[in-house]
C-alpha cells in the first residue's frame, strides 16, 4: 500500500466545516465571524509518550484527546485538524484501528481531519488542531494562564493521579490489582478532554490550562504568567485519585508519599486548572453542572510568589513533587 493509498483509505473524508479538506497542498477553513482562530500542536513519539504494545485505538483517541484539551484550556469550540504520521510500515491491522480511535474521538468533538503529512520512520504522531473563540465587544473570550489573581480559588476538573498510577504499575515499580490497573489505564491511554468545561468557564474563570506533565508544574506556568503565588491543600488533592477509591487501595496498597506523587507530579491526566473569584463559586459550579464534569477546589491564589503545599492541619508538606520534563536528567527513566 503507498502513501496515497493509505491516505485515502484511512484518513480522507468528505469536508463539512472546512471549505476545503484533504486533498490539496492546504487546507481552507472558513472561520466563524466574531471568533479568534485557536491553534494548538502536540507530538507524540514511541517510547517516549507511548508504550510499543499499546492499542493502536486508544493510541489514535489520546493522539486528538491531548490537542483537544488544550483547546478546552483556552476555551475553544474544536474545528478542524492535521495530522502528521511517521510510520516504520504501512500496517492495515493496526492503521484500521488506529484511525477508528482518532476519527471517532473527532466525530464526537465535531473536529474534522483537513489535511498533513504521511512518511516512513519510527512511530510518530503529530497533530495540530484548530478552534474558535467568540470574540465580545472586541474583547477575546479565550482563557489564558495570566489572568489569576490574589484570593483566587484553584480549581481542577475530574480525577488526578491515576495516569500515573497506571504507568507506574506498567513499569513494574508497584502491583495493582487487575480491574484497578483497568481503571486506571483507562485514564492514561483513554483521556477526556473537557472541551464542554472550557467553554462554560468563559468568562467566569480568570486563567486555566490543561494539567499534562503534573500538577505542581503546570500550576506554576499560571503563576508565573500571573504573576502571584498559591497554596494548595494536598489533604483535598490526594482524594481525587480515583483508584483509591477501591477497597484494596483504601487498605493501603500504595504509601501517602506513592499517592501524593501520582496527584502532585503524575502527569498525563489532561484534567483542566483553573482559577476563578471566590465571589464565583456558584458560577463555576454552574459551569460544572453544564457540562457535566465535577470540579474540586484545592487551593487559593497568594499575592506572596511561590508555590506552598500544606496538609489537613495547614502544615507546610514536606519532600519533592516535581513534574515531568523532556529535557531533564531524568526524563529518559520517567517516560513511558
């Protein structure tokens, strides 16, 4: 099968929103009037931020999923995509699933596939992805990172930790029972982006971004941006994995310090961070109600820099909780 041919059969669909789609040297998309055009990349390579023998479905569901999440950290109504596939062969066994994962994730976003690239090598994806943002009274209705300010509450969406839990059971570094290992894979190769929850924040969160690389260090990008400081309460943070839940981790499967470094420093859980007024608390949950995604507040927003973690009894926490970094000493033993 050549490059052609894969395309055709696998990625090539009829164009409904874009005015023109796969086929062309470019895409055209013809944005909304009164929107600002949001644009987002994420790779992923083999080894790095996959495993080998992962499900080519779940792998093309998680391949869209990241880029969609960061369009819902900034708000934005998904539109179209690109893709650029690295492949080591044309293999149908696995090119059939894989496009199934990527293109019903993108059927249920209403985010077409407008065009990129196919080539032979080893195993690597890259899309970009494009959304609106309605643009009111000439201002941008787009949440970004520099918008939080002192007496803030700090928000996060869904669950925390259990992406990690799972990786750290694949590699063999702790046992999980069967159906929590289940569970808990799911989240990691299987996220959800909460598109529906960026959009309902609009105009009632003050900044936001997706949690990719851990908790501590996305959160610090917020601060940075805003310019202020946070404490978070990591007696509330470290209730929010998932798994824990379950009978056998209630009995204490993994240790307090295992727990804190799945929710603090994990990574890979494409949950939302946001900030928002304390004046805005029945909003947020409105927006939660919306769009049907439970949020929980873990922390506030200082006008003091730097980040403090405190226990159940307002402690400063202890030990190190630092989020995963491609370029670190120690990423090439942290990644999957």
């Amino acid at each position: 099968m050549g490059e052609f041919d894969l395309i055709a059969r696998y990625f090539t669909r009829p164009a409904t929103r874009a005015a023109l789609g796969v086929g062309d040297d470019c895409a055209l998309l013809r944005p909304t009037p009164g929107t600002q055009l949001a644009v987002s990349s994420d790779m992923l390579v083999e080894g790095r931020h996959f495993f080998t023998d992962v499900d080519p479905a779940a792998l093309g569901h998680k391949a869209l999923a990241v880029n969609l999440s960061d369009l819902a950290a900034c708000g934005a109504t998904p539109v179209a995509f690109t893709l650029a596939l690295a492949l080591p062969r044309a293999n149908e066994a696995w090119l059939a699933p894989f496009s199934r994962g990527l293109l019903a994730l993108a059927d249920a976003h209403g985010c077409e596939l407008v065009g990129g690239d196919t080539t032979q090598g080893p195993l690597n994806i890259c899309i970009t992805v494009f959304g609106e943002v309605p643009v009111v009274n000439g201002k941008s209705q787009a949440l970004l990172r520099s918008g939080a300010r002192a007496g803030d509450d700090i928000y996060v969406s869904g669950t925390l930790g259990d992406a990690r839990l799972a990786l750290d059971a694949l590699r063999g570094v702790l046992a999980l029972p069967a159906d929590v290992l289940a569970q808990a894979r799911q989240r990691l190769e299987r996220p959800t982006p909460r598109v529906a929850l960026g959009q309902a924040l609009r105009g009632v969160a003050t900044a936001a971004l997706d949690l990719s690389d851990g908790l501590t260090g996305d959160l610090h990008h917020i601060l940075k941006a805003s310019g202020v400081g946070a404490t978070l309460d990591t007696s509330v943070a470290i209730g929010l994995i998932a798994a824990s839940a379950h009978p056998a981790c209630a009995t204490g499967l993994f240790s307090l310090e295992q727990r804190l470094q799945c929710v603090l420093s994990g990574g890979d859980d494409y949950e939302l961070a946001f900030t928002a007024p304390a004046s805005a608390r029945a909003a947020v949950q409105a927006a939660a109600r919306q769009a049907d995604t439970p949020v929980t507040r873990i922390g506030r927003i200082d006008a003091e820099p730097g980040l403090r973690l405190i226990d159940a009894d307002g402690q400063s926490l202890g030990g190190q909780f630092a989020s995963f970094d491609h370029f670190s000493a120690s990423a090439a033993a942290t990644a999957p």
